[in-house]
C-alpha cells in the first residue's frame, strides 16, 4: 500500500516518500492561546491526528515526530493578560494566561480522541532560534534593519538565482500582483510594501527580548519567524509535512517558506504541504458577532449524558475529507450520533485479540486521507458484521471495524468489548427513541439536565428540584448512576 498526499505547492497528489522513514517529521501550526478553542480549530488537530495514526501505523510508532507549536506571543494574549490580570507584572500575567488556555486546549482536544503530539514547543522558548535565523537573512543579503525593525524582502529572495523557490509559489500569487494590493498606508520604513516584518520593536507594556542585528531597543518577533524557527530546533533545516489549515497559506506559511528556504539555501521547507479546508457553522462562516460561534468545550457539555460524545464530535468531523469546506450542523451531529452508534453495536462482536484495521480503510487513508471513502467501507464493515450469512464472515468484519475505528482514533469504541459496558451504550441509545417517540427532544433532555446539575452544585436545591418536577411532568425520570470510571453521574429515562 502506498501513501499519496496532496501537495499544496505543487497541486498535485503524489506518493509520500520520507526523506528518513527512521524518522518522518511532521509539523502542524497550533494555536494561538488566549481563549477557548472554536470547533474550527479542533478540525485541524483531528485532521492530523488521523494523518499521525496513519504515519505511526505505517512507519512504527517511535518512527515520527509531530510537533504542533503554541503560539503564545500575540497582540490578543497581551490584552487577554492586561484584562484578568491588571495588579501583575505583564510577563507573569501572560503566563497565567497561557497557562490556563492551555490546560483548557488539551482537556478539550484530549476529549476529541486526538493524541499529544510528539513536541509542543513555545514561542516563547525559541527566541533565541529566531534571533539566529534572523541574523542569517540578513547576513546572506535577504532581510534588512529599518528603524529598529527587520524585515524580510521577497525582492531579494527572488533576486537570488541560487534559491530555487520563487515568493508567491506557495500561494500562486506574483509578487507583482502582490505589491499592487498592498495597502496604500505602507509603513514608510518597507523598502517595498510586499517585506514583511521578522522582528519589531515592542510597544511600552508588550513583552520584550533583547533585539538581533545590533538594535538596542528591545523587541518581539513577527509571528511567521516563530514556526520557522521551532520547526528548524524540532525537526531540522528540511522535514517531510507541515499543515495547517487552509486560511495560514498566505501569507503565514508563504513567509515560514521563505524564511526558512532562503536561511539554509535550500530548495525546500517540506517535502508536502497540507491544508485543511475551513469549517463554517450552519452554512455561515462562524462568528462571534452572527451567534454563532461554538467553542470546543460547548458542544462538549452539550450531552454530558452521553460518554460517546466527544467520539461523535470527532466521526462528525471525519465525515467531510479534510480539503473540503465542512458545514458543522445541528442536523449532520444528529446524523453521526446514530451512524456512529450502529458502527459501535456492530463492532461489538469482536475478537479483542484478533482486531486489526481493514485494507479498504487502510488503502482508502492512503488515497490523500480520504476519510469519506473511509466512512462507507466502516458502514460495509458494519453491514458484513451483522450479517448472519455464514459466507459473509461476520466475526472478521467486526474485528477489522473494531480495529479499523481504533487506527482512527475511537480507541474508546473498543473498550466495550473488553467489558460490557456496550449494554450502557444501547440502553442510552434505546431511551434516546423512546423519548422521540414521546415527542421529545433528546438534547433539550440533556440541557435541563445540565442546568439541575449546575444548581445543585451551587446549592440552589429549589430550582434543582423544579428542573426534576419540569422532567417528570414530561415523564422523564433522572436516575443516579455511575459512569464507566466510576465516579457519580446522573442520567434521565423515559418513566414506564
Ligand atoms: P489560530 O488559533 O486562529 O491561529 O488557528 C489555529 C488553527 O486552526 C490553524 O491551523 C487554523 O488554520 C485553523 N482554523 C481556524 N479557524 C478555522 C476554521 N473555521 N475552519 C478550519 N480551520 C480553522
Ligand atoms: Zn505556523
């Protein structure tokens, strides 16, 4: 089987050689760490979880390195930091920002399925590493200093014949083009309006380094000489995927390619340039202005019922293949709920020794991620598992959708069958219809839930109790119970 991957440089879909398959390196642009995470950022973290597994699989898992930055030097965090914090010193107070965003961002996407990358670097820790490309680019004549700024001239890098990459590939834009649609308020000290910034000078109350190339005043680094110099300390001068979603490609990772190429005279950054396509929220793009925007950890605490449902958020996420544009719908959700639900019961039957992915997923993964060709072979795996038909061999369709599910990252999915903890699973499923059958919506069920929850822990027992004589006029009752760790959690049935 062989891996093809789109190249967004070359628009082509080619087979992935690893320049070392002892080592295939990958590098994915993480984000910036001011507030909770939208779903729009989650679906790059599952996009390249899935193309990690697939690598780990492929080449063994101590065999890659996935290394997803933290941007923790932006305009937004300083402001974030100024607002909670005002009595501490910026630093500390950017810290404690970070710090709690961050927890936040890997409680959230631990609860996506999506495992941690290999190295999580800061930029904050890598000033250094950007001091020391900067004074390359100036040294081999690419960057300049102009009022204690430096910036970097894609004039001069297309000047230099022996730098192959020419500004503009990544992006397919001339710099002509460029230049002509750059604003008209240019910065006086651009030598041309297409240089962009490596390093500036701080503002009072920014946080601020000991500035390269001699300035005295200190500074703060642009934001695109960040990821070129933690990819370069992580993963070397040249490695084989960087990714991010489609919105970075200019000029974000225009700048990192040419930074970095024209650091090291090299022909390249990455052998394949990968980019997701965006996701918008009921067929608007998500904002906080339209209502509309979503974090990672809302639609988490919407079913807090369901122990699946970080599962479903991923699946749901899954169904699109990653280069489309994604329509995040209440409808789609419901739609992954039960399509994800079937795969489960069916995988049930496995073999837990005997579980392995399916060559249908596998060949389908390979086809550039194909993640929707991916969901029909599960759903022909499920069909084949529930046959009764002996020729059908219905015990190796469930062990290879178990280990197909597990390869993507429901490892949750196939737990049940090492318990019995599926019969939880179809009783949620089985009260799920009886409560529509009563025309009853099921979410709503779980809000009110959430809410009783809420006022019990703040001790507001009168509206904990009106919440559960609000449910029990519908019928419902709310049962105690515990989840599958063991700790306290209470549930809502259809009263008999
Ligand atoms: P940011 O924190 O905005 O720098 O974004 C972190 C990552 O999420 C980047 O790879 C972005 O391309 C990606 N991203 C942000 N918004 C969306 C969206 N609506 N759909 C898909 N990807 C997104
Ligand atoms: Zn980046």
């Amino acid at each position: 089987m062989e891996l093809r991957l789109y190249d967004t440089l070359t628009r082509t879909t080619a087979p992935f050689r690893p320049i070392d398959p002892k080592n295939v390196r990958m590098y994915v642009c993480g984000p910036t760490v001011y507030d909770f995470a939208h779903i729009g950022n989650a679906r790059p973290v599952i996009v390249f979880d899935v193309l990690f597994r697939l690598l780990r699989h492929l080449y063994g898992a101590d065999h890659v390195t996935y290394v997803r930055n933290i941007t923790d030097v932006d305009d937004k965090i300083n402001a974030r930091a100024a607002r909670d914090f005002p009595e501490l010193p910026l630093n500390e107070a950017i810290r404690r920002v970070t710090e709690v965003t961050d927890r936040q961002f890997h409680e959230d996407v631990d609860a996506l399925g999506a495992l941690r990358p290999s190295v999580e670097p800061r930029a904050t820790e890598h000033i250094a590493e950007m001091r020391a490309l900067i004074e390359k680019l100036i040294a081999g004549g690419f960057a300049y200093v102009a009022e204690d700024h430096v910036l970097f001239s894609p004039q001069a890098m297309n000047a230099a014949n022996s730098v192959p990459p020419r500004y503009g590939a990544l992006a397919k834009r001339s710099l002509d083009e460029m230049i002509a649609g750059a604003r008209v308020d240019v910065a006086p000290y651009k030598r041309d309006p297409a240089d962009f910034v490596l390093w500036k000078p701080s503002k009072p109350g920014e946080p601020s380094w000991s500035s390269p190339a001699g300035i005295k005043a200190e500074g703060r680094p642009g934001w695109h000489i960040e990821c070129s110099a933690m990819a370069w300390k992580h993963l070397g001068e040249t490695f084989d995927i960087h990714g991010g979603g489609i919105d970075l490609v200019f000029p974000h990772h225009e700048n990192e390619l040419a930074q970095t190429c024209c650091a090291f005279h090299a022909s390249r950054m990455a052998n394949v340039w990968m980019h997701n396509g965006f996701l918008q929220v009921e067929s608007e793009k998500m904002s906080k202005s339209l209502g509309n925007f979503i974090t990672i950890r809302e639609l988490l605490g919407q079913r807090p019922s369901n122990p699946r449902w970080g599962e479903i958020l991923r699946f749901n996420m899954l169904r699109t293949h990653y280069r489309q544009p994604i329509d995040w719908t209440e409808a789609g959700l419901l739609e992954s709920e039960i399509s994800y639900g079937k795969l489960r019961q069916a995988a049930s039957g496995a073999n837990r020794l005997r579980i392995k992915p399916s060559e249908g997923v596998l060949e389908a993964l390979a086809d550039d991620l194909n993640t929707s060709e991916v969901m029909a072979e599960l759903h022909r795996l499920a069909n084949a598992a529930r046959s009764t038909s002996p020729s059908d061999l219905p015990v190796d369709a469930a062990n290879e959708l178990a280990g197909s599910l597990q390869l993507l990252g429901f490892e949750k999915s196939i737990d049940h069958i090492r318990s019995d903890d599926i019969r939880g699973d179809i009783q949620r499923t089985y009260q799920e219809v009886a409560a529509r059958e009563r025309g009853l919506d099921p979410k709503h069920l779980d809000e009110l839930l959430v809410s009783r929850t809420a006022a019990r822990s703040r001790k507001d027992f009168k509206e904990s109790d009106r919440i559960r004589d609000e449910l029990a006029a519908m019928g419902i009752v709310l049962k105690d119970g515990k989840d599958a760790e063991g700790k306290p959690m209470t549930t809502w049935e259809v009263a008999r």
